[in-house]
C-alpha cells in the first residue's frame, strides 16, 4: 500500500504522487515513513528528502519547514525545495560566494541582514552539498 | 490655411496616442494572465498551512493561546499595510484603495500607522501627513516569495513587541478582468475559525483531529514555526493579487483611452474633411467668378 506525498513551497507544488516511503530532516532527526505511520506534526531541518517508489528514488534539497503525517498522506510545508535534478550548481556556487563575501565585509549592527546572509550561506550550501552528492552516485549506478 | 494643416498634424498625433494605449492594454493582458498564474501557485502551501493551523487550535487539551493567535483587550495603535502600484496610468484603481483605507482608518478609533507597497501608495500616505513606518517599493517582477517574507517578518515582529494591537492588509482584490474589489483584511492576531474560511477563500477538507497527533519538538513551537509564515504567504497572496488587479485596471483605462482617441480621431477627420471641400468650393467659386469676369470683359 502505497502512502501519498505531497511537497509544496510558497510559490509552487514541487512534488505529489503516491510513494512506498518518505525519509525527511525531522526535529530530532532523520526520520522514515512508511505508509500507516502514526499522526505527526513536525519541524524539518536543513536537509535531504528522500522519496522511494519501488526502486526508483527522488531526491529534495528542502531548507526547514513543517511536516504533516496522516496514516495514509505526508504534506511537506517547506520554506524551500528542489528536487536534486533542479539545482544549478553554478549559480548555487555564486549564490554561496555572495553570501561568503557579504559575511567577511561585515554587516555591522544589521542582525537581520546578517541573518538573512547566514541562511542564503546555508542554503546554497546545502544544495551544493546534495547536488554533489546525490548526482554522483546516480551516474555512478546507470554506468 | 494654417488651421487645415493643424488639424492634420493632430489626427495624425490622436491615431499615435491611440497606437501606444493599444499595445499598453495589450501587455497588460498578458501580465494579468501572468499574475493570476502566480497567486494560484501560492493557494497549495496557503491551503495546507491553514488546515495545520485549524488542527493545532482545534485540538483538544489545547488551553494556553499563542500570542498571535489572542485578541488584545486594549487596543491602542494600529497598522495598514497599503498595496499600491508603482506606476499610474491604471485609472482610479489607486484612489480608490487609497480612498478605501482611509475610511478604514477612520472606523478603527485609534492612532494608526501606515507601510507602503507601491511608490503611488507612499506618495500620497506623504502628501496626507500619515506616519509611514516602512515602504517596500519597486519590488522585482516577478515578486518572488523571498521578496516579501521580510515584510512578513517586520509585521509579527511589531506585533509581538507590542508596539500595535493590530495589523491589517488594505490591498484590490482581484476577481475577473472586469471585476476588482477593495478589501481590507486582518492579519494579526489571526483569527483561526472556520468562519474565516469563506472570507479566505480556502477549501477547508475535515480534518480527522479524533487521531492523537504526535508533536515534534512540541505544539507551540510547531505554531512558532507556522503562523508567522502564513502571514507572510498572505502578504505575498494579497500582493501579488493586487498586482494582477493593477493589470487589470490599467488595461480597462488603456482599452477607454484607445477608444476615446478613435472617437475623437474620427470626430476630427469629419471637420477636417467639411474643411477642406468648403476649402474646394470657395476656391472653385473663385475661379468660376474669376473667368466669369474674364469672359465679360472679353465680349
């Protein structure tokens, strides 16, 4: 039986359809779910969403959010997410040497800013680190 | 001869100003079909961040409210977020959420400041001596989310710190390219009822909240993470709405002026033409009378 999943992000849907299992960045961890798991609400982390259906497996790069589990549904709120196939590693790379650049100049007194520098770091640097990684094992299995 | 000549040269600028206003409506159009696109994306998230609100209030065992979530007893000061165009040449369609706000400010009793979306919007605030805390002009097009959710951030943060009791969103709903309409809604506190479900627009499905729910870290830190988001989702839903309604009005009021210079250009080339055989016919008489006298000095 399988479990229906659902991502979306402010401005789109950025993955549904029905899969055998969902492991996401959870509060306290990496957690899997499996179709009939308990009720859940929980906050998501920097991370990685795996999605498996049969042998076939989807990759997110998803920057905090919340999920919702039901027996038979998750719903993925998340501030932001892409699929691994989505991520532009060059302009990622850029994105993260603004950030790098905009930390060492020094932003002063502004904590906003220097929040809003930090989390634009973290997340280019969580998508370049999923890029990498995921891509690369993938061309390695279709040799 | 002068006044034929003028009269030329102003049919020829009225079909000109006609050109312009016909590709301006044309543009328009498609940036209406462009911005509506876009406020459909965001009704996914806005529906489903809703519907976790509605359980986490609605559950049972659920007693202490969170502060964005209460009423205050003492209301003292107020804010309008007001979302208006950057440019005009869209008709009435900022004088009348302008118009809308104020009377809104009026009803609420109590000091109010304003935040200005659109550089129209701040001018006028100015012109009227209101106390504008913060504008938030020019933003890029496409509005992406991360454009507006520090807006967001600004209005929970204000509202947490106590300096309002109340924080609204005055903005021009769109319906159809023929239909917009003012609205002012509340942001903070947020009222989560199922009341709110028409005025919002979002489909509410049941909820089984019979299940115990499992709460990771807790519920309220849960509702931290989420109620400042759907303020900021709503923002950016009423902006980008009052965008499309922009399109909208700018494309009526291009559409009228196209007309009005076809009428006028038409009116125009009438005279001109009644000029210009009068012109004929006096010039003819002239030249009949002229060798009328010829003939009868000849004979």
């Amino acid at each position: 039986m399988p479990i229906r999943c659902e991502i979306v992000s402010q401005d789109r849907i950025v993955y549904q359809g029905d899969v055998d299992i969902v492991v996401l960045p959870g509060s306290a961890g990496q957690m899997g779910i499996l179709p009939n798991h308990s009720p859940l609400l929980t906050t998501l982390q920097y991370g990685v969403i795996t999605i498996r259906i049969g042998k076939h497996e989807e990759i997110f790069a998803v920057a905090g959010g919340i999920a919702e589990v039901q027996p038979d549904q998750v719903t993925v709120l998340a501030d932001s997410a892409e699929n691994v196939g989505e991520i532009d590693l060059q302009r990622a790379e850029a994105a993260r040497q603004r950030a790098e650049e905009a930390l060492k100049e020094g932003v002063g007194m502004d904590q906003d800013k220097y929040l809003a520098i930090q989390a634009a770091l973290r997340r280019s640097n969580l998508r370049l680190d999923v890029a990498r990684r995921y891509r690369q094992s993938r061309q390695l299995r279709n040799n | 001869m002068s006044s034929i000549r003028e009269m030329r040269l102003r049919i020829r600028s009225i079909k000109s100003i006609a050109q312009v206003t016909r590709a301006l409506e044309a543009v328009s159009a498609s940036k209406v079909r462009q911005a509506t696109q876009m406020v459909n994306a965001t009704h996914p998230y806005a529906e489903k961040a809703w519907k976790v609100l509605l359980h986490l209030v609605r559950q049972p065992g659920h007693t202490s409210l969170h502060p964005l979530l209460t009423e205050r007893a003492k209301k003292q000061k107020a804010l309008i977020i007001l979302v208006t165009s950057d440019r005009g040449l869209a008709g009435a369609y900022n004088n009348n959420i302008l118009r809308y706000a104020f009377h809104a400010e009026d009803e609420m009793m109590m000091p109010v400041d304003f935040i200005a979306v659109g550089r129209k919007g701040r001018d006028l605030l100015i012109r009227r001596r209101k106390n504008v805390i913060a504008e938030f002009s020019q933003l890029p097009t496409p509005t992406t989310f991360m454009d507006v959710s520090y807006l967001g951030r600004l209005v929970v943060d204000d509202y947490l710190n106590g300096t309002y009791d109340q924080i609204f969103i005055a903005f021009t709903e769109f319906h159809t390219l023929a239909h917009q309409q003012t609205v002012i809604r509340k942001l903070l506190p947020l009222e989560v009822t199922y009341a709110n479900d028409g005025e919002g627009g979002y489909n509410v499905t049941h909820h089984r909240a019979s299940s115990v729910f499992t709460y990771e870290p807790d519920d309220r830190l849960i509702l931290d993470q989420i109620i400042p988001r759907f303020t900021a989702i709503q923002i950016y839903q009423s902006i980008l709405s009052a965008q499309a309604s922009e399109h909208a009005a700018r494309m009526v009021a291009m559409r009228n002026s196209t007309d009005n210079a076809y009428e006028l250009t038409g009116m125009l080339q009438l005279e001109y033409n009644k000029l210009r055989q009068s012109m004929i016919t006096s010039e003819l008489l002239d030249i009949v009378g002229g060798s009328e006298a010829l003939v009868k000095s000849n004979s």
